[in-house]
C-alpha cells in the first residue's frame, strides 16, 4: 500500500510537470513542423475543400508517419453555380471528391470524418450541440495538434459565414473538451476521458499576417495539385455545370489553376500558418 501511495505521488508529480509545461503558452514549435512524426492531426473545417489550403502539409504529416484526420462540419450542400444539382447530389458529390482529394494525399477514406450540417448555414446551428460532437470526436482521437480556421489573434478575424462559425467552434471546442464536468455525460456515460489538445495550426485563405511558421511544400507540390483537381465541382468549370468526368483539358485547366494558388516564400513553395502551443484559453492571445 505504502509503495502504491510512493507511486501515486511520483505519478502526480509527473502530471503536475506535465501541466506546467503545457501553461506555458508558445508561438514558435520545439520541433519544426518538418521533423513531426507519431503525431494525431486533426483538422476541422466548414467544407469539403477547407483543408486545401493545407494539403501539401497535410499530405507531409501523412508521409511523415503522423495520422492525419479531416472533420468537415457541413455537407457542402450549397455552394454551387449549377441549377441542375440538388443539395442531396451536391453533397454526394462533395463527399466523393474530398475523399479523392485525401487519397492523392495518402491519407485513408475511414480518417474523413462529416458531422453532416448544412452548407451556408453553420452559424445558425445549434452552438451547444455542433461543440459538443467536436468535444465528442476530440476526447475520442485525442490529437496532438488541432488545425483549424484562424479565430483572430486578440481581435475577431473575418471569415465568410461558414468559416467564421468553424473557427469558433474549433476553439470553443478544444476549450471544452478539457474540462472534465463540461459534457460530462461523454466522460460517466461514454468512457471518455477529457483533454487538452496541446498545439495548433490556424490557417487563413486571404490574410496571413498573423502567420509565424511556413513548410516547404516542394516535395508535395503534385500531390498537392493532383488533390485540388479533384474538387470539380468547386473550381474550374464544374463550378456552373458539373460533370463527374472533366475532359483532359478541364483537368489541366483546374491543375493549372491549384499550381497558380501556390503560394511562394523566397523562391519556395509554402504553406503558412499561425502556430499555437499551451491552454486553449490562450489560443487568441
Ligand atoms: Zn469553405
């Protein structure tokens, strides 16, 4: 018994040196993105199509041995130009090509996760609901690092509707997910256990301001393009009359048009992103 109490304290000593360090918050990773591995990478966003910003980090991560998981928050029901599409065929739709867009990337069908909202429409859910099936997927994965939409940095960013409700979703969600009588019934009822997610990577589609680490996306460039010409039905001319099968020169037109989105820093090819490491209540600080 005596050697059990030795044992318990030694174990909550750990855990307290454990929490310290996690209180200290971080902009700037111990290990460069780059040198990752074993890591659990989950990244929420509002649409099939929202982790194309970072499809040549996602597609290194998966490379590098980390698990890479993608949760979509709508069905991607809407956005179209074409009048001949209902929602139910454009969800369909959306669903197969970010599927085929992970696949370039290497990352398996089972790690795309859609909690199934509609498209347009995530602000006006109900808030308590949507971040407690984050929570849910949170204390289930328990990943290393969230990415998500940047919320802003000691101001509210703007995003377009969607995008702006996910990225205070994500938030309230890894802030949620770490305290144990929040949503309790997922820990006495479900055999979950809280937690707090560790690091994170904001991204942004037009303002990078804010962002403090870039990867050198060069290996990833095709995979990267391979992936976005995959999303017919929301980039090039899938947009106003959708076909499931482009011509070879509507394929080019779309792979032309992702090598162009590629962002460059000093004569690389790159990604950026606001990183963050320590409590959640200090992700916007
Ligand atoms: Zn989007």
């Amino acid at each position: 018994m005596r050697r059990l109490v030795f044992l318990g304290l030694i174990l909550s000593c750990f855990v307290s040196g454990g929490v310290a360090a996690q209180l200290e918050s971080k902009t700037k990773p111990d290990v460069p993105l780059e040198k990752w591995t074993g890591k659990t990478i989950m990244l929420i966003g509002a649409h099939a199509d929202d982790d194309a910003i970072s499809h040549g980090t996602l597609a290194m991560f998966q490379a590098h041995g980390n698990q890479v998981y993608v949760v979509t928050l709508t069905t991607g029901n809407v956005g179209t130009q074409d009048p001949k599409l209902s929602r139910t065929q454009l969800a369909e739709i959306r669903r197969t090509e970010e599927l085929a867009a992970l696949a370039e990337l290497g990352i398996p069908g089972s790690h795309y996760i859609n909690l199934g909202y509609d498209d347009g429409l995530l602000e006006f859910e109900d808030r308590k609901a949507v971040v407690e099936n984050l929570v849910r997927l949170i204390r289930k994965m328990r990943p290393d690092v969230l990415m998500a939409w940047d919320p802003g940095k000691n101001y509210q960013r703007w995003h377009k509707s969607d995008h702006r409700a996910a990225a205070y979703l994500a938030a309230d969600a890894a802030r949620a997910a770490m305290w144990r009588l929040l949503f309790e019934g997922q820990i006495t009822q479900e055999g979950l256990k809280e937690f707090m997610i560790p690091e994170y990577l904001f991204y942004n589609d037009y303002d990078f301001a804010d962002e403090n680490v870039w990867v050198d996306i060069s290996e990833y460039v095709e995979k990267t393009v391979n992936a976005g010409a995959k999303y017919t039905s929301q980039f090039g001319p899938g947009w106003k009359e959708y076909k499931a099968n482009p011509s070879e020169a509507e394929v080019k037109e779309m792979k032309d048009m992702m090598r162009k989105w590629i962002r460059m820093k000093d004569g690389k090819p790159i990604e950026g992103f606001r990183y963050y490491s320590g409590l959640p209540d200090g992700l916007g600080k």
